[in-house]
C-alpha cells in the first residue's frame, strides 16, 4: 500500500494543508480502496529517549542474542528490532498478509517511542529472560 504523508496544522479548529496540490496529485496514484487516515502530533522522541534506546535497548538486547550465540553488532539489532516491533503488514492483492515491511523509529514522537520502547522490554522479558532497565532521567551515560 502506497503511504502518503501530507505535514499540515491545526489552526482554530481546522486543518491547514500547505501541501494540498501536492496531496490530490500522489491521490491520482491510489486506486480505490479503503483507507485510514490519522492525525497525531508531530514531535520528534527527545535525545534522551535515543541515547536511552540506543545505549541500553538495543545494547542489552545485542549481548543476550550474542550469549545465546549469535553474531549480530549495533546495527543489525537495531534493524532487527524496527522488523520485530515497528512494522506495518505488506498484504498480497487478497489482504492477505505475506510479510512485514519495518518503519523508521525517526518517524516516532515522544509517546510512541516510549510504547515500542515497553513493547520491546515485555517481549525481552517473556522471550530472552531479560529485564531491560527502564529509562531513569537520575542515570547519566559515561
């Protein structure tokens, strides 16, 4: 499925898109279909939340697969993980869900990446017997 991202505002209650020629042009594109549209604030995660990520998340995740014998640095844990929790389905032409395309954690505001954050701990949790510490402002990286 194609996906159209149009950056707009909300002004007095209601939607400002700078971009509207733009948004009818990539629509000529789109066959007919049913759609979902969302609206969320945008806002970018804090580099608290990204160094958190990086630093300990991805990290922590890293040793355990390496303890339980796989050979994997930063990155490939990193992309593994956006696959695993950050995806949206690619379907075949009958809905039908035939694999999963991973999504940039950029794209992610503050709230949305502190839930894909808790989704990771819990499945650490349950599935490689870790216990991912969680994000404590009083800590500092050295």
């Amino acid at each position: 499925m194609l996906k159209i991202e149009v950056y707009g505002s909300i002004r007095d209650h209601k939607l400002i898109l700078p971009g509207r020629k733009k948004l009818q042009q990539e629509l000529l594109d789109c066959q007919d279909c049913e759609i979902i549209l969302t609206i969320k604030k945008r806002g970018k995660r804090s580099n608290a939340q990204n160094s958190y990520y990086h630093a300990v998340v991805v990290e922590t995740v890293r040793h355990r697969l390496v303890e339980l014998g796989h050979r994997i640095d930063h990155e490939t844990c990193h992309e593994w993980i956006k696959h695993k929790f950050n995806s949206i389905p690619l379907s075949d032409a009958d809905g039908v869900v035939i694999d999963y395309f991973p999504q940039s954690t950029a794209d992610l505001n503050k709230a949305e990446f502190s839930e894909l954050i808790e989704r990771i701990r819990e499945f650490c949790l349950d599935h490689l017997g870790i216990d991912i510490p969680p994000a404590d402002k009083s800590l500092t990286l050295l």
